[in-house]
C-alpha cells in the first residue's frame, strides 16, 4: 500500500516512471512543497496566492514553486498583470503519491513532515465539516475507529485491502464525473484512510517540561 497519497492508489511502475518517482521524493521532502504540490493538485493559484492562504513569505512560496517546476512537477498555465509585476499561475501535473520505494528513500524527519502536512489538512477538513454541519447530513457516512492485534501477515493484509478500496475509490471518481454529465447529483465526498502502529500500552507522550523564570 502506498505510504501517504492525498489523491491516487497504488499503480504499476512503468520503467520511465522511476524518474518521476524520484521527483516526486524530492518534491515532498519539504513539508511546504508539499502543501503546494497539494494545493494545486486541488487548482490553479499562484505563489501570492498561496503565500497568503499558508501564511508565508512570498520569496519562500515562489522559492519552492520554482523548484516543483524545475521537477516537472507543476506547469505555468497563465500570466496576470498586477500593479506593475506579473503574477504567474500554475497548476500540478502530478500528485503527490509515494509507493513503498519511494517512501523508503526518504529519511526518518522526512516522512514526519510529510504525514504532519496530510494530517493537518485532514483533521483541519474534517473540522471544517463538523463545523459546517455537513459532516453528519447523510445517514450513510462511515466513521469507524478500531484498535486490533495483527501479526506481519495480516497488517500485509490489511495494507493491501485498504489500497485496494482507494484504487476503487479514484476510479469510481472517474465514473461519478460521467453519470453526473448524464444529470446525476453531486456528492462532495472526503476519504481518509489510517493504519499505523500504536505506541505500547501504558505509553503516554512526555509532556514538556516547564521553566521556571525567576523573579
């Protein structure tokens, strides 16, 4: 199963893909190239754009934009004329998927950065949704939380299902867009798929230790 996909599955390596595999780590071995490859997998924006909406400088949005585009991760679609300068808009061309090799070339701070990116977005999605009242709108909406004991053959079992259903899942994406052509409803749909190892039980997190000031 792959390690942390914001959008598609598990796919067969092609042997010309290895290269794009290889940007792909390269891209989300920061946690803000992340955000961006994320971000314009969702549309187009520009790095003034995305400056504002992440609350970051703008020489360090266009800083990480160009490398994304020096990766043939992300294209130039448009160029705006705003008060003197040009602004430039690009969208993605890939998204940001790693499989068990490409999650394995990263090091361990990498990958802490980039499940802390999908995390925040996740949870802060969810909240957004709760908030908005439509998390619980439909009857038939899945929320599950389970804790389970498993051997190395079934987590490979479990891994291996739950890529199986994100598989389904983006192709079924692909069917929906052809039904509503055909005047079928549109359903905003969110999925998040979890599986990770727990701590030992008994193991709490050491909470900070507080200094003192003098007086």
């Amino acid at each position: 199963m792959s390690k942390t996909t914001t959008a598609e599955g598990r796919r067969a390596k092609a042997p010309r893909q290895h290269e794009l595999d290889s940007n792909i780590v390269k891209a989300l071995s920061h946690p803000l190239r992340m955000r961006i490859l994320t971000r314009l997998n969702e549309g187009v924006a520009s790095p003034n754009e995305m400056a504002k909406e992440f609350d970051e400088s703008l020489p360090l949005v266009s800083y990480h934009v160009r490398i994304l585009r020096e990766l043939d991760c992300i294209e130039l679609v448009s160029t705006t004329p705003r008060r003197g300068a040009i602004e430039h808009h690009y969208r993605a061309l890939t998204r940001p998927f790693l499989d068990d090799d490409d999650w394995a070339q990263l090091p361990p701070s990498a990958r802490t950065a980039v499940s802390n990116t999908v995390l925040t977005k996740a949870i802060g999605d969810v909240r957004e949704a709760v908030a908005a009242g439509t998390f619980d709108d439909r009857t038939d909406r899945h929320l599950s939380f389970s804790s389970l004991l498993l051997d190395e053959e079934g987590w490979r079992g479990l891994t291996e299902r739950l890529s199986g259903v994100l598989d389904w899942a983006i192709g079924e994406q692909a069917n929906s867009a052809a039904r509503r052509q055909s005047g079928e409803a549109e359903v905003r749909a969110r999925m998040t798929i979890l599986a990770y190892s727990a701590p030992p039980p008994g193991t709490e997190a050491a909470a900070p230790k507080r200094r003192r000031t003098k007086k």
